[in-house]
C-alpha cells in the first residue's frame, strides 16, 4: 500500500484556508468581467470566435474601417 498524499488532499487543504473565500469571490468577479468584455467585443465585430477540430480561437477581425 503506498502512502503519501494526493493532489485533492492539497485542493481540500486549500480551499479550508481561513481567506480563500475572499480570493474566490475576487477571481470570480473578475473572471466574469473579462467574460462580458469579450462578449461584447464579439458583439460589435472587433473580434471573431473561430471555431475548429483544436479548439476555440479569438481573432481581430473587420479592422479596417478604424483607418480614416
């Protein structure tokens, strides 16, 4: 039997930590906000989604008409 600790036993450690609340809300919220500036870049055509086999890629797209 091999004894020794696994990678959930230090997840578990971690989010028992007195704080870890705080620092999860915070990355929450800001993980939300950069979701929404995304979304709306996407929205007015600044950028593209590319969809493919690899995975999901963010594109600048439609650039030209900001030269004036």
């Amino acid at each position: 039997m091999v004894v020794g600790r696994t990678l959930w036993d230090f997840v578990i450690e971690v989010i028992r930590m007195p704080g870890f609340g705080i620092v999860l809300i915070a990355l929450l919220i800001l993980l939300e906000v950069i979701l929404i500036l995304i979304l709306v870049l996407v929205h007015n055509g600044l950028i593209c989604i590319k969809f493919s086999y690899g995975g999901l890629g963010l594109e600048l797209c439609n650039l030209a008409w900001l030269k004036a």
